[in-house]
C-alpha cells in the first residue's frame, strides 16, 4: 500500500531549481509543512515547519523584486513600482510559479492536507514558494536567489509594466454596469502545454456571447487580455 506521505525526491526539486544545495536540508525543511509536523507519530521532536524560511523568503522576494524595478524602471513612477511589484509578489502569482515547478509532489502534509488537495492549495503553494526563496538564500545568498527567481517572474514584471495602471477587468467591468442587465463572465476554454509551461486560454463572455479572448501562462493575465480585446471591441480602448 502506498504511503500518502511520499514525495519525489528532493534532488529532482534542485534541478528544477537550478541550484546544488551545499546544505540539503534547507530544501528540505522548506517543503515542510506545519500540518506535518503537528501529526505526532511523525513528529521526532526535531522536525520543524516551513514557517521561519517563509518568513524570511518573503522578504527576499521583495527586495529582489525590488531591486529589480528600481534599476530595470528608472522612469516610472513610485506608485507604478508599488502597484507592479504586489502584483508580482502576490499569492496568485507565486501559486502559479510553484506549480510551474511542480512544487506540490515535493511537499510534506498531514493526512487533512493530503486529503484536502493541499498540494494544489495556492496558500500553501505560495508559502512553499517563498521558504524555498530562503533556503536558497541561506544556502547560496542573493544572486542564487536572482538567478532562479528573475528568469521566473520577469514576464509577469514586464506584462504588469506595459499594462501601466491599467486594470482591464476593471474597466470592462465598468463599462458593462452602464446596462445594469448585462452579465459578465470569464471561462476558460483550453489548459495546453507540460505543467511547466501551461497555457491557458480565457474567453470573456456577455450575456452567453464571446466578446474577447486571451491566453497566458497565467489563468489572471489570460483573463485580463480576455478583457482586453473586449474593451478594443467596443471602442473603449485603442488597439495596441
């Protein structure tokens, strides 16, 4: 019989990572989670959660996104660097990234967790994320952390950048209120590709008629282009 308890091996997470750990460990304990360490019969008295790395990969994250904006964006705007930057850190966004490396096979979870699809909870995906941000930085200091978390997010940076201030769902949202009767939806019609590089492909959707389209890596800028071309189609926006 199964354990529920297995996970693949942590040397195949160091590969998706790009990164030999000097201390094995680390990674190891940011795939830990509390609801693992709280089940008795496996707790040794020795094991401890992820919560401390995530705590301190939080705020790896934020300064390397940080750093990043600052020096890649020296004409935009405070405000436009504070609205990028939480969109990128946010639990979404880091929920998508944890998938893309399949960061779910690798974690440990009590038995409530497992039975709970909590390797695919975007809460617990995204905290996994950011311990595994500390152990890289405990491990290998910032640059490691730069060479694996740049390549990840620098897409999701620049789409956020070219978007301004813009939120398209926002606006289309606005835009249909005019006719209170109206009802908006965003579906998703297609997830193609490996499950590092998934695409997803969103219609919006106006009172049962197709009215834009779009496709992403990620399910939010699928819809946000979806409502994009919405807006072009009804003349609310110049086409770009």
């Amino acid at each position: 019989m199964k354990d529920i308890y297995q996970t693949s091996p942590i040397n195949e997470l160091e590969e998706k990572l790009g990164y030999k750990f000097n201390d094995i460990t680390l990674l190891e304990n940011a795939m830990v989670h509390s609801s693992f360490v709280n089940e008795a019969k496996h707790h040794d008295g020795k094991l401890s959660d992820n919560e401390r790395l995530e705590f301190l990969g939080d705020s790896v994250l934020s300064i390397v996104i940080t750093d990043y904006l600052y020096n890649n964006c020296p004409k935009k705007k405070e405000g436009v660097l504070t609205r990028v930057r939480a969109s990128v850190v946010c639990e979404n966004t880091l929920a998508e990234k944890a998938t893309q490396i399949c960061l779910g096979d690798y974690l440990r979870l009590g038995h409530g967790e497992i039975a709970g699809d909590g390797r695919n909870r975007k809460s617990i995906l995204a905290d996994a994320f950011e311990a595994t941000l500390g152990a890289l930085y405990l491990d290998g200091g910032l640059e490691v952390v730069k060479g694996f978390l740049l390549p990840l997010l620098e897409e999701d940076i620049k789409t956020n950048l070219k978007s301004g201030s813009e939120d398209y769902k926002s606006m289309l949202q606005r835009f249909i209120q005019q006719s209170p009767d109206d009802v908006l939806e965003y579906c998703m019609v297609s997830e193609e590709g490996p499950p590092h590089n998934r695409r997803f492909t969103f219609n919006a959707i106006l009172n049962n008629n197709v009215i834009g389209t779009g496709t992403d890596t990620s399910k939010r800028r699928a819809e946000q282009l979806a409502a994009k071309e919405a807006l072009e189609l009804f003349g609310e926006l110049k086409e770009q």
